[in-house]
C-alpha cells in the first residue's frame, strides 16, 4: 500500500500566516496555528488546553487525555508563551479546521489542514532543530517510533545541500 506524504510548510511559511493582518486580529485563532507548529499538537489537544494545564516555573504544557486517553508533559515552544494568556481557544474543530484552510489559501496560496501543523512542526524539529528521532517521539506522544517517522519528513532541499557539502 502506497501512503501519500502529507503536504507540510516550512516556519516561514507559518510566520507569513501568523503575521497576516487579519490573523493578527484574533488571538485565539493565531495561538491554535501556534501550538499546532511549535508543539506539535493535535487540534482535540489544541481546544481542550486552559490555563490550569501549563506553568510558567517548569515551562511545561500538561496534555491530558490525548488520542489512546494518554497523559504527556512538553516543554512549552518559546515562540508560544506569550499566547497562552488567550487559552481556552474556544473555538469549535469544525470552525479552526475552516480557518486554517483559509487562511492558508489566501496566504501561501495552498490549502493545508490543521493536522499540517503538526506533522510540519515535527519535521522542523528533526531537520532545523537537529532533533533525533527519539526526542521527537516523545513529544510528539506516539508508542510505537514507526508512527513518529510518519511524522517526520525530510525535506529534499536539505538532502541536496548534504550531497553536495553545503551545510548551514
């Protein structure tokens, strides 16, 4: 059975859609497309999120009740901080599921859906941020390390650049 690869962006390409003006205006909407990327979360673990489930002394985010009723703890992505005074997002699936379609049309001038942030969160971690497979695992949450190289796509650019010795 051939498994389709899923359509993933890069960070700038989530920047230019959290940058946008009319992004800018909601908040909430902005902080889901955030902890999508950075944390590499599900839309269910995105909108069950309130403000009794991180702290700022540990700076970890408590994910409750997630796919297979599993608890895990992640560190909080930097780059999310500052939002998780808008939490709970408040939003409905259907409604955030919309939004990101939307705006990433309007945008990027491609449709991608919300899981998208997730599986483009996790190959940023494994080719931008030099993380190793493991690590990803686990914040990503999976049992099984097959299920996380599903997640983690190579990008062929970065391939390239190794073949021919032109690093970062």
């Amino acid at each position: 059975m051939k498994r389709k690869i899923p359509i993933t962006i890069t960070e700038e390409e989530l920047l230019k859609i959290i940058v946008d003006a009319k992004v800018r205006k909601k908040p909430k909407t902005r902080l889901a497309y955030l902890l999508g990327f950075y944390n590499c979360l599900r839309i269910s673990e995105v909108l069950k999120l309130t403000k009794e489930n991180y702290t700022n002394n540990d700076k970890l985010l408590h994910i409750l009740q997630a796919k297979g009723n599993k608890d895990r703890n992640i560190p909080i992505a930097p780059e999310v901080l500052k939002g998780l005074k808008h939490l709970p997002i408040e939003l409905s699936t259907r409604g955030l599921q919309h939004a990101i379609e939307r705006d990433s049309l309007r945008i990027l001038q491609k449709q991608i859906h919300f899981h998208t942030l997730r599986h483009s969160g996790a190959s940023h971690y494994l080719n931008k941020k030099k993380w190793d497979i493991r690590q990803l695992q686990v914040f990503l949450g999976h049992s099984d390390i097959k299920t996380t190289q599903i997640y983690a796509h190579v990008n062929p650019a970065d391939l390239t650049n190794i073949m021919w010795g032109e690093t970062e």
